[in-house]
C-alpha cells in the first residue's frame, strides 16, 4: 500500500491526537496510532481504551486501501521536523515495515497488525442528540475546565456537567470553592437529558475546536459520548454519577454590587497575592464609598501589601476574604472589560458576572469566601 500525504498537515492531526495516548497502556498496541486509508482518504485514531479520537484528512496521491498501525513516539518526532512538502508511505504489510520517504530523505518504521486495534464503543440508539455551534462549545469549556476539581471521594466533580432542560443547556464545573455556570438559552430541550464529561476529552475538544467551524454533534446514552466536529470525532466514557444540585448554592439575592476594571483588578490581586500567606493564599476585599481595597498579609514572615483602586460600588461597607489564586482565575478566563461583583455578607458566596452577557448565554462564576479576622 503506497500513499501521498502533506507533512505539516499530518504533523499537526498527530500532535493532537498525541495527546490522547498515555505513556503507560494497559495493551501495547494503545501507544500506536491506526492508519486507514479508504477512499481517497486517510483516517487516523488514537485511544488509551476509554477516550477514542479519530481524524480524517484528505490524501494526495494513493494507489489502494488498507490499514496499519505504526508507534507514536518515533514518527510524531520524525514528522514533526520535516518542512511542508509531501511525503510518501510505502507500506508492506508482509514484512510488517512502512517506508516514508521525503525530499531529502527517508526513514522505515515497523508496523503492527491493525485488527488488534481497540474498536470504540458505540453509542445506543437511544442516545440523545444536541446541536452547538463549535466557537460556543469552545468558549464554554474553555471558560469551565479550570474550575473541575481533582477528586477521587467524589468523581463528579472532576468533570463538565452538561445539563440539557426546558429552559436552556447549562455547562456547570466546581470543585466545591468555586463554580462556573454557563446558560446557553438558544439550547433546550422538552426532554430533560445529561451527562458529565470527564477532563481529558474535554482539554483535547479545546485543542482542537478552536480552529475548526459550523456546529458540533454530541451524540450521549448512560456511558458514552461521541462528539463529532469538522474534520474528526471523539468517543468517550462519561463519568457515571449523579452531579450536586449547582443551583442550590448560588444565590438568589447578593443587594451590594460592585463593577470594576477587569484587567485592572486582575493585574492588582497578582500583586498583592505573593504577600499573602502561603497555606491559605488569603486576600482580604474592602469596598466603602467607590474604593476597593485589597490586603494580603503573612505575620510569619512580616509580610504585607495593599492596593486600593476605584470602581462603583450599591451598597454597605463590606470586607470579606477571598482565595488569591482563584480569583485569579476565575478573572483570567473572562474576557469582558468590566466585571460585576455581587455580594450579600461577609460569610456567603459571592458571584462575579461579566458586564456584558455573550449572545443567548449567561455566564456565572462563584466564589466562596474565607474567614477574616478583623
């Protein structure tokens, strides 16, 4: 079998689908990517057996189909180095050796026997079916993925909760101190259906969409999801489990409302936070009369910084703590200029809004808050 493909085209499908493969596998053949060529075209998978990636790719020149697989490692480094021109494989399938050749050169790989590839597992016929436009997808799990937590007590929460009601799709992550909703209201269903995608897949959808257009597939049962987008597909296990009620712990009246820059808040608290002591990472929040002041403090160290900034502020004279580092992130991953901060009391979540709502979403993050001493 002889084929005819760009290098920086495949460089750049196998540096993504690189990522799926994990460095130790439970069978060998997993550190391999499967090769078919049919019709014209090539088609590549990766799998470490729970998350199935696969793309497709147009072929220059091919004279039959077949399919082979090939380990990653050395041809990921090999065509990684080879500038855009093409490059040709000449696979013999009976003496298990591919030969891929370039215009300075060329390099023989072994192949494996592709029958022993793990098939992805297939969706049931049940399966529910949603529709969204790929950047939305994008933004979403981007905004999200940073607020799953690493939990092995509770493994819902280590995923993005997909929540599809009569109302809208939510997109929710939390790690039990800070969460992120994100209502997307032009998706909805009559039929209530959910699922919790779990990290890995949800980092590779972000490598991967960015650069892609048009809608995005998710086809999910009770286990399984297969997420199609413009050029390939992914095929995961879901995480199984019933996610906490999000809703129950945002609330529904914060009356004091603070706007501020957000670049501005954001360049201040990474200031002010490497005074802040180390275990906790504790940064204390007063608003009174248009002044934010932020203060961080580490006694053990006689170590203290504050930094006041304007911005406008409905309601009374309020210090509460905050975890630097989170806030940090949860800043980061806005992308507004001006932030909404909602507070009730010093002891209950607060909740930062951007001041402008994507189209047909509502975006969400809380905070919960840290003992003060005053």
């Amino acid at each position: 079998m002889r084929f005819t493909v760009s290098s920086t085209a495949l460089a750049a499908r196998l540096s993504a689908l690189g990522k799926v493969i994990n460095s130790k596998n439970s069978l060998p053949i997993l550190g391999d990517f499967l090769f078919e060529v049919v019709e014209g075209k090539l088609r590549l998978t990766a799998s470490d057996s729970e998350v199935v990636m696969q793309t497709t790719m147009e072929l220059n020149d091919t004279d039959g189909d077949g399919r082979f697989c090939v380990g990653n490692h050395d041809l990921l480094e090999a065509v990684k180095g080879i500038s855009e021109q093409p490059i040709t494989f000449d696979v013999d399938q009976q003496a298990n050796i591919a030969k891929i050749s370039y215009q300075n050169g060329m390099f023989s790989l072994p192949v494996e026997n592709a029958d022993e590839f793990p098939q992805p597992q297939q969706i049931g016929e049940q399966a529910t079916t949603i529709n969204i436009p790929t950047q939305v997808l994008a933004d979403n799990i981007n905004r999200s993925i940073f607020a799953t937590a690493q939990d092995e007590l509770r493994p819902v929460m280590n995923g993005i909760y997909f929540d599809l009601t009569p109302d809208c799709l939510a997109v929710v992550a939390s790690d039990g101190h800070k969460l992120v909703r994100n209502k997307i209201l032009n998706i909805k269903s009559e039929q209530p259906a959910s699922f919790i995608l779990p990290k890995k897949p949800a980092s590779l959808l972000k490598g991967v969409l960015g650069k892609q257009g048009g809608d995005v597939v998710i086809r999910f049962d009770d286990r399984n999801a297969e997420i199609s987008f413009e050029d390939g597909v992914i095929v995961c296990r879901l995480i199984e489990g019933r996610y906490p009620n999000y809703n129950s712990v945002i609330p529904q009246s914060n009356p004091n409302q603070l706007t501020v820059d957000r670049i501005g808040l954001l360049s201040a608290l990474r200031r002010v936070q490497p005074f802040s002591n180390d275990s906790s990472n504790l940064i204390r929040f007063h608003v009174e009369n248009g002044i934010l002041q932020l203060d961080a403090e580490d006694y053990d160290f006689s170590k203290t910084a504050t930094e006041k900034m304007s911005c406008d502020y409905n309601g009374m004279p309020m210090s509460i703590g905050f975890k630097g580092s989170s806030f940090i992130e949860i800043l980061s991953n806005f992308e507004c200029q001006e932030v909404v901060i909602q507070l009730a009391d010093p002891s209950r979540a607060g909740l930062v809004l951007p001041s402008e709502q994507p189209a047909n979403q509502d975006v969400l993050m809380l905070m919960m808050p840290m003992l003060i001493n005053d």
